[in-house]
C-alpha cells in the first residue's frame, strides 16, 4: 500500500541551501514553445487551424545563483498536470528553483501553483504537479515579459538566540515588491 504524500512539500524543509548566509537567484524565462494536440480546421483556403487542447509546452529558463549560472528546462504536461525541471547546464539546485517559484506564485496569487514531488537532494531534477497548467504558463510569461524574478533570501536576527528567514521578490524591477 502506498504511503501517503506528506502535507509539505520536500523542498520546503531546505530553508537556506549549502549553509549559506544569503542566497540570490535570477531567473531569466528565454523562450516558451508550445506544442499543440488538436486542431481544429477553421477555414481551407487558405489553411488555418484552430488549436483545441494544447499538449506541453518546453520553457527554457536561465538561472543566475549567486555568481554561478545554469540553464534549466520546464516542461508542462498539460494532460497530466505535470511540470518537471531538469537541468542542462551548470551546477544550480533546481528544486530550489521550484520551490521559490512555488512560493512567489504564492504571494502574487494565494496559492502555491505547484506541489513538489521530489527529495530535497535531487539537484538535477525536480517533479512537480501543477494545480493549473495554464495559469503557470501565464506566469512564467509573465516572468518572461517582465524580463527577470529576482530573489533574495537571508537570515534577520531575533533576539539574543533566534534567526528568522526572510525573503525578498524583484519582478523585472530594481524595487523590491511586496504583498500582504
């Protein structure tokens, strides 16, 4: 019998990745492609098609951590829900790619966008699940068009003994953006 799925997700136990005291990444959306299912014959002279239903969609991604760059791969599997980011170049840890993207969607919309499936040492590869495929399109283009996410991450001290983790987002701006 299969265990059931924990209520967080993997990456959400790895708060500053390689014991950092502050973490930046950049994420740069350079191209979407979207590859169609179905079409729909609008006229024959000439041809046009109308898409119906889309497949997937391949989203190539440049990520700047810290100093080190990297190229990753998103592809959303619109029939399954399914987005899986693989990375092809460089050395950045792609679920905390994932999991920064799931928490600034969180911000901007209320809700997370996408469940991660895979353990936290897995920095090659990331399986996720997405509540609504087309909605996270939507915001990776609007990544693209906006030109860049920037986020920051460090600890603030509290108190004598405590540090609390903070987080900032940039979207395609030099300030720094807020939400309640």
């Amino acid at each position: 019998m299969p265990l059931p799925l924990p209520t967080k997700d993997w990456v959400e136990r790895d708060y500053l990745p390689h014991d950092r005291a502050e973490y930046n990444i950049s994420i740069y959306v350079r191209k979407i492609t979207v590859q169609p299912s179905k079409y729909k014959p609008v006229s024959l002279d000439p041809v046009e098609l109308e898409v119906l239903r889309l497949k997937r969609a391949v989203v190539s991604i440049d990520v700047k951590e810290d100093s080190e760059e990297s190229q990753i791969t998103a592809v959303i599997e619109f029939r399954g829900k399914g987005l899986t980011l693989s990375r092809t170049k460089g050395n950045c840890d792609v679920g905390q790619i994932a999991w920064r993207l799931s928490k600034y969607h969180f911000s901007r919309y209320g809700k997370a966008g996408l469940r991660i499936h895979s353990p936290p040492n897995s920095r090659e590869l990331c399986d996720c699940t997405l509540d609504n495929p087309d909605q996270f399109l939507d915001f990776l283009h609007l990544i693209q068009t906006n030109r860049c996410l920037t986020i920051r991450v460090w600890h603030e001290r509290v108190g004598h003994f405590g540090a609390t983790q903070q987080e900032s987002f940039k979207l395609g701006s030099k300030e720094t953006q807020s939400f309640p």
